[in-house]
C-alpha cells in the first residue's frame, strides 16, 4: 500500500506568498497534509495561508497548518484519542462527519459540547468500529469555518486489512478567488485590500467588485438570491486536495495494480467526477460497501456535499488519465488530477469536463442483497420531512415543514425504535444534501420506486430539486443528534432539525458565554 502520496500533492511548485496574516500576526506557510497513523492525535486549529492555484494565495485556517487536515488513518477495533488545540482566534471543533460516535463526541457546539475557546483544548475518544471512509471538520459556525479550511479525512481501516495496491483520497472543494493574494504580497483588488481573512466574517463580504460598501454583501446564510436559490457563482475556484490545476499532485500507478480513489466532498456543490480511460466499480457509499458492484465505463459519479466513494479499478491501460470534474463552471478546469503510470512517458488523454456523461444511479446499481428495513414493515415513528426555499421577512430561509431551527420539530424516539424518514424536496432551484448525525440509514426508495439495486447505507443523501427519497434506520446511538443540510449556507438559514432521544440524559450544560454555533 502506497501511503507516501495518498494525498495526491505536489508542493515542488509551491511559491507561497509570506503574506502578513493580519489575525496572527505570523508569517506562515501552510505545508503538505500528513497522513497520521496509531491510536493518539493532535490536531492544532491554526491560522496560515496557502496556493491554491499557481500564483494565487490565500488565508487559511488549517489543521496542523494544512489544508486539508492530516488524513487521519486508525485500523477498525482500535480505541482512539484525537485532542483538538485552538490557536485560532474563535472557537472551534470537530465533528467526525458520518462515523457513529458516542453522543458526548458528535462535536456540536451548544448540543454536545462546548466549542472549545482560542487557547484550549478538547479531547475527543471512541472506538473505531465501523471501517469505511469518513472526514472531520470544524462545526462551530461551520458554514464559514468549513470553508476557511477546518477539515480533512479520517479513514478506518478493516481488520483484514485493505485488498488493494494504492489508496488515494481527493477532497474536493471549491473558493472564493476575488481577493486572493496572487503577487505574494499584500492582499490586492478593490474591496479586498486590507481585509483579514483568517478572521473573516463572510457576512460582511462585499464581492461584486466594485467600492460600494453598501452593494451586494454576502452572507453565507441569507445570499444573494436568483430564483429562489442561492448565487454559488463567487466559488470560482475548485481544488483537489487544497491544489487547483497544475498543482494537484499526480496519481502513480503501476500496471496491473488494483487501485482504490476514496472521493470526499467538503464543498458546497456537487461535483460530477469522471475516470478516462478505465473501467471502475463504485465499491462503497459514504464508507458503507456496495454489494456485488457493477462495471463502470465513462460514467460519472455525482458526489454532493457531505458525501464520499469509494470507486476501484484495475491499471490496466498505460498512459496518463484524467480524473476530472464535469460542468459547465469555467471552474471544473481546475479540478482534475492525473493518473500517471510509472514508466509511462505520457499520453494523449485530453480532458473532456465540458462532456455531458450519464451520472450512476445509485437506485439501480450493484445487485440486491440482505436488506435491514423494508418499505412495508411496521416501524415506531413515520416521519415526513418536507424541504423548501421560502421567504420570510425578507429574507430567503430553508425550511423543514414550513419551520426554520430551533423551531423546527425534532424527531423523538426511544433506543431500539425503527424510524421511516421520507423527505420531500419542494425547492425549485435548491439541491438539499441531507445529513443524519451518529446513525446510518437504508434508502428504501427513490420517487416512488423501490431501490433495484444493492442495498444503499448512507449518512448523507442528497435530494434535487422534486426528489421524494424514503429512508429508515434503527435509533441505537443513544443522544441528541442534528438532522441538517450540508450545504451549510441553507443549514445557516434555517435547515436544521434534531433526532432526540427521550430517554437520554446528558452531563453536558451548555455555557452563554462560549459563543456556541451549532451550524
């Protein structure tokens, strides 16, 4: 197994800017993420800046001064420790997106715990039970702190051990390029100069270009509208593993290797990811495996905000392939990386993002298998969770049922209950990728069709604009859980609910005074 470029990042082009961070007051560089293994971690919230794109820097807030975080690799069965450090100058912490925790551990400021305040720290303990591919991030007003940088990947390793020859994780993720550093010196462009971004409050952000303080101002809660929807037009830069373009490190690969591409999403859009040149099997959803997946030929996977895969395939065709994003965003240019045969000269693979190529449907792929829930079982509590993008006092909100958090009704329920989720997107522009804290879910259907396919187990789905999904679980994580939308600008504004369990009693008392932001 081929740990030393799992990241997929090359720095040897790196030209890094010695910007003055003016929240820190350091000149820092953000290195290459590290991939940690054992049992016990220390992750430092800190701030720094890094090159995203050739010639363009910008502040970041980083774990142990990366962006991405160390991808944090723990064999399955192991009891792990993860202290969490903050050097930056707001609360933070960190929730383990889509792994079981114990409730105590979920990292959900004001709802499990405290968000930990510049100059302390938390530790953060569970068993790693469950392999499969998950990722950390900060989720203390996490709609601006996930974009800052705060996250990275956390993989649990099966007992028996991986069946594969290379193992890759790519992150996606998209930014802001108004207002980068792109001279290496002082931040340049006309609102932008000046401004601290370690400590940017994205409220406030003026980006339509222009000197009018009062124009266009971006909060990533409430943004500027366009039918109902939200303008995502200023993500405008897309990287892979915190590199865009050149910089993202190749893939090497030998022929006749099986190699394993974990995707992770950390953004705010879906991206449609293409593999040239190869056949692939798409061999786990959001860290749960597939059964008996099917063969893949130029197709692409649609992977939404909170998401991973996890698609293999055999080097069986020398040469140089892409693995790229699809759309039709100038910005997709960037997200691509190479898989580079070693021996292999080159070739003449050319990339084709602007390709309109049928995306999997997961509905309808792999072969049925043991399934724990059934559409026609009798289950404790049948929920409907009806989606919407409606206006309120002005304002664009998110709701479910009509109610934006802490309004919302939560989900009530017992240890041991079966609980029948089915989510219904109203939103006539809005993509609605929905996220179960602490519990995984079966997809039973999708628009009123049954699943055709394997069984699905998911954490996180995602619902376009008239999508019905029905989904259930067994609540057997004792806790208060959130129940939300990861695209965290719609979570901001209102797409929140929680599963509580009403038998559960908690040692946590939340603080008034430690600024606590769920979402």
């Amino acid at each position: 197994m081929d740990h030393s470029n799992m990241n997929g990042m090359d720095h040897s082009n790196m030209k890094m800017g010695q910007k003055q961070d003016q929240g820190q007051n350091k000149n820092t560089s953000a290195a290459k993420p590290a991939v940690l293994t054992g049992k016990e971690f220390t992750l430092t919230a800190k701030a720094s800046n890094q090159e995203l794109a050739p010639g363009k820097t910008v502040p970041v807030w980083t774990f142990n001064n990366s962006v991405p975080g160390p991808e944090i690799r723990v064999k399955q069965g192991d009891t792990i420790k993860v202290t969490l450090k903050n050097e930056l100058p707001e609360p933070v912490s960190i929730h383990w997106h889509g792994y079981p925790v114990p409730n105590a551990m979920d990292g959900i400021p004001g709802v499990t715990q405290n968000a930990v305040q510049p100059g302390q720290s938390f530790t953060y303990e569970f068993q790693a039970n469950v392999p499969g591919t998950y990722w950390y991030h900060s989720h203390q007003d996490s709609v601006n702190q996930v974009d800052r940088g705060l996250y990275g990947a956390f993989i649990v390793e099966p007992k028996d051990g991986t069946k594969v020859d290379r193992d890759y994780t790519l992150i996606l993720d998209e930014w802001m390029s108004a207002g980068m550093n792109t001279s290496g010196g002082n931040m340049s462009g006309s609102n932008m100069s000046g401004m601290d971004h370690s400590n940017m409050d994205h409220s406030n952000m003026n980006m339509n270009g222009s000197n009018d303080k009062e124009g266009k101002s971006m909060d990533h809660g409430r943004m500027n509208m366009d039918n109902g929807g939200h303008d995502m037009s200023m993500y405008d830069l897309f990287t892979i593993n915190g590199k865009s373009g050149s910089l993202v490190d190749k893939l090497p690969v030998k022929q006749g290797e099986k190699v394993r591409i974990r995707l992770i999403n950390a953004g705010y859009l879906t991206h449609q990811i293409h593999l040239h040149g190869h056949e692939f099997k798409i061999t786990a959803s959001d860290g749960q495996p597939l059964n008996n997946p099917g063969i893949l030929k130029d197709n692409v996977v649609a992977i939404a905000p909170g998401e991973r895969y996890d698609i293999e395939f055999e080097a069986n065709n020398p040469g140089q392939w892409f693995i790229e994003d699809h759309g039709d965003k100038e910005a997709v240019k960037g997200m691509k990386a190479i898989i580079a045969y070693e021996g292999s000269a080159g070739g003449t693979d050319q990339p084709n993002e602007k390709a309109q190529l049928a995306a999997v449907d997961l509905s309808r792929y792999g072969q049925a298998g043991n399934k724990n829930f059934t559409l026609d079982q009798k289950y404790t509590l049948e929920y409907t969770m009806n989606l919407n993008t409606e206006t309120k006092n002005g304002e664009t909100v998110y709701t479910m049922n009509g109610k934006t958090f802490p309004d919302t009704e939560p989900l009530k329920v017992k240890k041991g209950d079966t609980v029948k989720v089915r989510l219904v997107n109203h939103s006539k522009t809005d993509d609605h990728p929905m996220h179960l804290h602490g519990h995984f879910f079966q997809v039973l259907s999708k628009n009123g069709k049954p699943l055709e396919g394997a069984p699905v187990i998911k954490d996180t789905l995602n619902l376009k604009p008239g999508d019905e999904y029905v989904v259930a679980f067994q609540a057997d994580n004792e806790g208060n859980w959130m129940f939300h939308c990861h695209d965290l600008h719609h979570a901001s504004a209102g797409m929140v609910t929680e599963l509580k369990y009403t038998d559960y009693k908690t040692d946590f008392v939340p603080d008034p005074n430690a600024g606590n932001k769920p979402e």
